[in-house]
C-alpha cells in the first residue's frame, strides 16, 4: 500500500510514494517497507526511537513533530500518532471491523468473566464469537497473548482481520479505560456496548489522574460510539451518568433493583469441586433458572450482563443458562481441584476492592479456616499495597504476602510495605518466593479450609527485573497437590 493512499484519511503534512508492506510502534521490528509510527506514552516517547528504527532499515515515519533523520526518511507529520494510527491500521487491514458485530464492555470490575460468558454463550447457540481481553485473544479455539487489556489499535485491526479469515463475525471486547482514553478503539464501530460497574481504580502517575478523568474516559464508550443497543447495570448508582448522550435502545440487568433481566433468588452451592451460585433470571414475564461456577452475588450480576448481551442477538435466557452451567471462567475464581476437603481458588483480585470483595464473598461459604496467598506488583500503584494489607487483614483468618509481578523493584521491599500495612493482630508470614508461599498456604489447609491464591489469576508468567518468567499457578497448585497424596 502507498503511504500517500494509507494516510490519506488522517489530517498531515507530508507526502511519499513509498509501498508500505507493514505498521510497527516497535522501532525492534522496523525494516524496509514499514511504517513506524511514533507514540507518545506515559513513560516513552517513540520518536526517541526514529533513529533506531531508521538504522533497522526503515525509511518511513508518522510523528508528530520534524524528525531528525537522514533525507531519505519520508516523514508524515500529523497532530496525534495514536489518534492517527487507529485510522491507518484500519485501512491497512482493509477495514475488517466493518464486516463484524462487535460487542464492547467496559466497567471497573467484571469485564474480563462477562466478556468470556458472553462469547461462550454466543459460540455454544451457533454464532461463533471471538474474545480479546484480559485473558488474552481467543479466535476458534486458537488462543494470543496480549500485553493489554484493549490491544494498540492497530493490533486489534490485525486481531479483527483474522477473525474474518476464520469465518468468525462476532467478537466481544473488553474496553478499558487507557484504550479510551487513548484512541485504541476510535473508529471501531462497536454493535452493543455494556456498562458493568464503576469505583475507584487505575487512579495515579502513568494512569488516570483522578477519578473524574477514569469516570470520563468510561463514558466515551456510550457517548461518541453510536451503538445500537446499550446494556446497563441498574443495581450500580453510575449507570445513570454512563447513560447519558447515549441515543440507541438500553437495556437493564440487576439483583437489587427491577430490570429487564432480573436475578432473583440467590443461592450460594458448594461441592468437593466447585464453589458457585444458582439463581433465577426473570425476563419478559418469564423465569430461568441459571447456575454460575464462580461463587457470590458479583458471578450472578456479571452472568446476568452476559445473558443481556446475548439477548441483543437473539439468545434466550434458557440458551445461555444451558452454556453457563459447564464454562468456568480461567483465572477469576477458579477451582483448582487438588487435596480432598479442601478448597483451592486462583482468582485475578489484584487491589484492596476486588480482594475485600472476593474474602467477604468467600465468608459466606462458612470455610472453616479462609487463607490468602496474594502480593502487589513493583514499580507502581503503591497505595494498593495499603489497600491489600487492609482487605487480608480484615477478611481472611491468616495470610501469606509473597511476590506478585515484582518487575524491577526489588521483591522483599514490596512485601515489606505491604506487611507494615496488615492491621495489628492479623496473623500473617512473608514468603518472598510465590511458589514456596503457595505450598505453604497447601500444606497448611486442613479439611473444610478455603485457599485464595490472589492477583495473578489467568496469567501465565511473572514480570520479574523486566523479564516474564514462565509461571502458571493452577499447574503449580496441582504439582504439589499431587506430591502430597
């Protein structure tokens, strides 16, 4: 593709006939016949990296300002590269977003569960339905790693592109905050979006600089996107605001209060195996019972969002009772079958709210002794470190504060300041080893005992001095578990 025909729909100075075989932000990965693009982000400025990538062979640029290169680098300036790049990259797949129904959700908790309920719901009623989210990427069957909840722009164009190869039109996507409040989904053209909840989270340096801004950004979603249809969650006070300048058709789900999709008798079940909730879905005079294999009233609410969404598309409420009874959800309150009589939970509850939620929900199984193995990322969120130690003190009947994603801070400096938060009198040890923490939690579990393993949840490695190291904790739990019988 010319340069001249892929930037012709952005605002820029600048011209070039140049063929463009491929699109990078990644100055690594530039070479002859790319484009790269240069981003401003939080913590790196990619025009930093022209050079770099002009010494990798490539001769053609999207910045923002003048660059200082060689005459030979064709330069394409425009006022926002990340604003630009969501329009190229689209052009550059050939607009495949156009050909699918895309289904956005986007909320401070509840995202990632309702987002897999959803495209395991619509894929089991015969509409094939990918996912991208925190859990990665998921087209038939065949699974990506992201490094974001919302991939760049032109990831996603990428991502959309082959859903079509794979004969795939549906997709639903995780929208966060970051990806709207940096251009990551501007253009898409987003069938259904939903609203799950709304409290105080990715608030400080490199995020969100208060809550107004987070609050805001969410709103995009339903204000500037012009979907058809909106699913809302009555029970959450936000609903309201995230309502407003909204123009299609809304729909409500919610236990507390009425709503077109209405969770009523809740019921907490445990076995040897699963923790979870059975209710009743009450919708359009009639009355579903549903069963959810995560436990506590946040699983009914988020189920109930998924079953909205699938009615945007034509599935009754009696086809996504029939999937949710067989689809766990990786990572977020998920059983890991090990020692008989005893219950081992890894779940993604990374900060002081989801962890306090996720304890006091567990509370209501009545465990005969609640233990928490959990720890805080290095190198930022700080206040979470407080906010945990608070949550595991309050909640749980003993604690085990390890490593989580330590990164380039040393561990045992984490652990510290997560202990010099735990309330007085909270029994608790410090393991700075993640996998020495979790036998220990193991070994000490006695029969009746509940064992949440937090913050790490679906994923498969930890971020340690920059580098991700192979670690998966459900294959870790059943290792030791089968050591020890």
């Amino acid at each position: 593709m010319k340069l001249n025909d892929l930037v012709q729909h952005i605002p820029h100075t600048g011209a070039s006939d140049a063929e463009i075989t491929a699109i990078t932000y990644d100055s690594r990965k530039a070479a002859a016949g790319s484009l790269f693009v240069c981003l401003v982000g939080a913590w790196l400025d990619g025009h930093t990296y022209a050079a770099s990538a002009y010494k990798n062979g490539c001769r053609a640029f999207l910045c923002e300002h003048p660059l200082d290169l060689p005459a030979d680098a064709a330069q394409i300036v425009t006022a926002d590269t990340r604003a630009a790049l969501a329009v190229i990259g689209a052009d550059f797949y050939g607009n495949p977003a156009d050909q699918l129904h895309i289904i956005g959700i986007t909320g401070t908790k509840g995202k990632t569960t309702t987002a897999l309920l959803t495209a395991a719901i619509m894929t089991e009623a015969g509409l094939p339905c990918a996912y991208i989210g925190s859990n990665g990427v998921d087209i038939a069957g065949v699974h990506e790693n992201t490094a974001n909840t919302t991939p760049e722009s032109l990831e996603l164009h990428r991502l959309f592109r082959k859903m079509l190869d794979a004969n795939v039109h549906h997709v639903v996507l995780e929208v966060s905050s970051q990806a709207l409040r940096h251009n990551r989904v501007d253009g898409i053209p987003f069938e259904v979006v939903a609203f799950t909840n709304l409290s105080e989270d990715h608030i400080g340096p490199g995020e969100h600089p208060d809550f107004e801004d987070y609050k805001n950004a969410k709103h995009r979603l339903f204000a500037d996107y012009q979907a058809r249809e909106m699913v809302y969650n009555a029970d959450d006070d936000a609903s309201a605001f995230m309502r407003t300048g909204f123009g299609g058709h809304q729909t409500s789900y919610g236990i507390e209060r009425a709503a077109d999709y209405h969770g009523t008798a809740l019921a907490q079940f445990r076995s040897e195996t699963a923790l979870g909730i059975d209710f009743l879905c009450e919708h359009s005079g009639s009355s579903t019972a549903v069963r959810v294999l995560s436990p506590g009233e946040f699983s009914a609410s988020d189920a109930l969002c998924a079953i909205a969404l699938c009615g945007a598309f034509g599935i009754s409420p009696a086809q996504a009772a029939q999937a949710l009874a067989h689809t766990p959800v990786q990572g977020r309150f998920e059983v890991v079958e090990g020692l008989p009589g005893r219950t081992f939970i890894v779940d993604y509850s990374h900060n002081g709210l989801s962890l306090t939620s996720a304890l006091k929900t567990l509370r209501v199984y009545k465990p005969h002794k609640l233990i928490c193995v959990f720890g805080s990322v290095g190198g930022r969120t700080q206040v979470r470190r407080r906010e945990l130690a608070e949550a595991a003190g309050a909640y749980a009947d003993y604690s085990i504060i390890t490593s989580d994603n330590p990164d380039c801070e040393p561990p045992e400096h984490v652990i510290e300041e997560i202990a010099s938060h735990m309330p007085e009198g909270a029994p608790y040890t410090c393991i700075t080893d993640r996998r020495d923490a979790i036998r220990a939690a193991i070994e000490m579990a006695e029969d009746g005992d509940i064992v949440l393993f937090a913050g790490k949840g679906h994923e498969d490695y930890q971020l340690i001095e920059g580098k991700k190291v192979h670690f998966v904790e459900r294959e870790i739990i059943k290792e030791i578990c089968a050591g020890l019988k």
